[in-house]
C-alpha cells in the first residue's frame, strides 16, 4: 500500500510539473509573438513585432492579448470582402486581435503599402483608431481608408506618416 501511495504522489508531481512547464513560456515572458497562443505567418511577423517596437520608442506599451491572430486570406472571394485590402475584428475588443489580410492585395503591394497596411490594422485593433476620412488631407496616413492608392509613397514617407500618428496618441 505504501508503494501505491509513493506512485501517485511521484506522479502527481509529474503532472503538476507538466503542466506549468506547458502554461508558462521557458523565460516567463507573455510579450512575443511565439510565447503565446498566436497565429501569425512568419512573413507577418517581422512587421507586427516591428509595430511594437516603434510603439515601445514611443512610451506606449500595450498589452499583447493572448487571442492573437493575423492571418493572410483570400478576402477576395467573399463578397462582403472582395474590396478589402484587410479587415480587423478586434476594434475595441483589448482582448483579441482578429485581422486578415487579403493574401493577393500583399503579393501586389510594394514594402511601403506592406508595412501601411500591418500598421493601419494592428492600430484598429491594438490602439482601437478608426479609419479617416477618404479626403485628400488625409493621404498618406496610416489610417487612411485606401492603402492601394499609397504605391507611389516612399518608406520616408511611412516613417514621417507613423510618427505622426504616434505623437499624436502620447
């Protein structure tokens, strides 16, 4: 009886063990893209990890919530979609970031409309902004409803465009 009662402890403290090993990442940390239960492309990734980054330079530190999913799509077989360039369903939803990215709008876009359409999508959902208005004032910004029209914008102009709107949401 004695031996039976040594096995199930010894097993219990095998199971316990497995599963905090599985709960918590090796160095403890919940703020990378691998760490969590996130679903992001790896040719997504360097884009979203860059997003973070950029908003780090600038004092915001949001929160990275556990439901993570960026996702390329074939937006343009659905008809609600077919006009979309990406769609997020994580507006003021700080638990979930849900976005698609229509995969034949990114095959098309250069790396200056690539890296508007990451930024206007993770803002939608990380920083809950809604689209601008489609007026020429408002070319060039990252919230600005028509990325596909950005293919003669530079990387400086991205930079000058993500700046502005960091500054604005210190």
């Amino acid at each position: 009886m004695r031996k039976f009662f040594r096995g199930i402890s010894f097993a219990s403290i095998v199971i316990i063990l497995f599963i905090g090993l599985m709960k918590f990442p090796e160095d403890g940390l919940t703020n990378s893209v691998e760490d969590s239960a996130y679903e992001v492309p790896k040719e997504l990734k360097t884009y979203i990890d860059k997003f973070f980054r950029d908003l780090n330079n600038y004092g915001i530190y949001p929160a990275r919530p556990q439901n993570f999913v960026v996702k390329f799509s074939n937006l343009d077989s659905h008809r609600t979609t077919s006009h979309l360039h990406g769609v997020s369903y994580g507006f003021k939803e700080d638990s979930k970031v849900e976005i698609y990215i229509n995969k034949n709008s990114w095959d098309s876009f250069n790396k200056t409309q690539k890296h508007y359409i990451v930024y206007h999508e993770l803002s939608h959902d990380i920083l809950n902004i809604d689209d601008l208005d489609d007026s020429i004032e408002n070319y060039g910004k990252i919230m600005f409803p028509y990325i596909s029209r950005y293919n003669t914008l530079t990387m400086d102009d991205f930079i000058d465009n993500m700046n502005q709107l960091f500054n604005s949401i210190k």
